[in-house]
C-alpha cells in the first residue's frame, strides 16, 4: 500500500512539472503565474468556506429539553 502511494505522488509531481513547463512554453511565464494564482486563490476560498462536519445525533434518542429559567417575583415594598 505505501508503494502505491509513493508511486501515485511520484507521477502526480512529474505530471504537474511537465504541465507547468509546456504552459510556460504555450502561455507564457506571467500567465502561468497568473494560472497559478487564481489556482491557489480558489482553493483558499474553498478552504475557508467549507463547512465543519457535526456528527448527526441518533435518531432514536429525542433530543434534550431546555430547563425551564425560574424567574423571581418583586414583591411590594409597604
């Protein structure tokens, strides 16, 4: 298994250097820096927006009732 994903993150690395080089080639080295920007701006947003997962309560079990607040009375000053 950790063959595997040492053999999978080798060829992701080598595959995003080759696509960087040729789009340098292509496009150009500021669009390339411009790509790269809006890349990494996007998956920082998506970062930030992501909502937490909250474990669901089971469905079985009714949910707790607030405690009633007891409020206390003023009484008359005579």
């Amino acid at each position: 298994m950790k063959i595997n994903k040492t053999l999978g993150f080798s060829v992701a690395a080598l595959g995003f250097l080759a696509l960087g080089y040729f789009g340098v080639q292509y496009f150009g080295r500021n669009n390339m820096f411009t790509i790269a920007a809006a890349v990494g701006g996007a998956g920082a947003i998506s970062y930030v927006l992501q909502k937490p997962n909250q474990p669901q309560s089971p469905s079985n079990q009714p949910e707790p009732q607030p405690t009633p607040m007891k409020t206390q009375r003023k009484g008359r000053k005579s």
